[in-house]
C-alpha cells in the first residue's frame, strides 16, 4: 500500500453560514456598551476583549439550528446542552489570547462583522511545536490556521482546540457571538 494515511482526527472545525444570522445579528446589536461587565466572566485574564453576558433565551432556539446543520453535516443526531452565550467587543488594539474551552465539547462563533484589519480567528496547533524546523520547512506545516471569515460565518469546533483572536486594527468595533455546548446523547444517523 503506498498511501498515507491520517490516523487521528482531533482537530476539525465546522464553518457554514449562519442560519438566522439577521435575528442574530440584530439581538448582538440591541447590546450597547452600557451592558458590559467583564467581571461577570471569570477567564480573560491574558487578553484585552470587552465582554456581554447573555442571559436572552431568544438566543438559544437560534444557535441550536446551527448546532443542528453541524450534526446534520457529520452524519449525527445530537442532543446537547447549549450553555450560556456571549459578546465580544474588540476595539481598536484589542485581543484575544491563544486559549481553549476544553471544559465544554464544542464551542462556536458567529461573526457579526469584518472588514479589513480587523482581529482575525485563527486556531493554533498545540502539538505544532513537535515538528522540527526542518519537517515544517520541507512540509510547508504551519502552527497557525486563518480560517475565511466573513460576515455571517458560524464556527464550531472541538473545545479542546486552541484559538484567539489576533490584535483588532481597526475603528470599528469588531463583534462576535460565543457559546459552548455539551453533548448529553448522540448516535450515527443510518
């Protein structure tokens, strides 16, 4: 057999449009800066990004069809536990650092805008650092994944994968939509 062969698939992401982005977006953008406390999280310490605690329930019916196309796409059934959602508000010069949600299954984001020099997502290999110089070089590997982002893009992916968000260069406050979720039951559709 002359092949190779990928032997452990960890690390994936799920990147769709967002379904229902407009009912999305126009609940993030009803936030004003007058609903941030950041103090009402209890991570973030290494990053400079503003934060909204959401305790909306018209969120939830929302991300759950996106939750859905994801199993849907895998070839799943899924029934999960959608924990308590959040903003994020990047202003100028504004970050988020390297990090994960390992504590939950997923995790996921919607992006409300983009534009150029806006922060960019992007995940980070956390076994990148295993490969010698030489294997990245003749590889072309790379430790860092700039997935394409655009208004409207949903991301979802293992809680246990690194990301952050790169420094935000631009006026125009950068906003996303977070959340994490569980699976509580789940099996193969036929």
């Amino acid at each position: 057999m002359n092949e190779v062969v990928p032997l452990f698939l960890t690390s994936y992401s799920f990147i769709s449009k967002c379904i229902n982005f407009k009912e999305v977006y126009d609940l993030v953008y009803s936030y004003t800066d007058d609903d941030i406390d950041n103090s009402d999280f209890n991570w973030g310490t290494n990053c400079d990004v503003d934060k909204i605690s959401i305790s909306d329930n018209k969120f939830y019916p929302l991300i759950a069809d996106n939750i859905q196309a994801f199993a849907t796409q895998i070839g799943v059934r899924l029934k999960s536990e959608i924990h308590p959602p959040w903003i994020n508000l990047y202003k100028r010069g504004q970050y988020q650092e390297i990090h994960d949600h390992s504590n939950h299954h997923f995790a996921g984001t919607i992006f409300m805008n983009n534009d150029i020099d806006f922060g960019k997502f992007y995940f980070f290999d956390r076994n990148g650092y295993k490969n010698p110089d030489i294997i990245k070089n003749v590889f072309n590997l790379q430790d860092s994944f700039y997935p394409p982002i655009e208004q409207g893009t949903i991301i979802i992916f293992p809680g246990h994968m690194l990301h952050g968000v790169s420094p935000h260069r631009n006026d125009e406050i950068r906003r996303t939509l977070s959340f994490n979720f569980d699976i509580l039951d789940g099996k193969q559709c036929s």
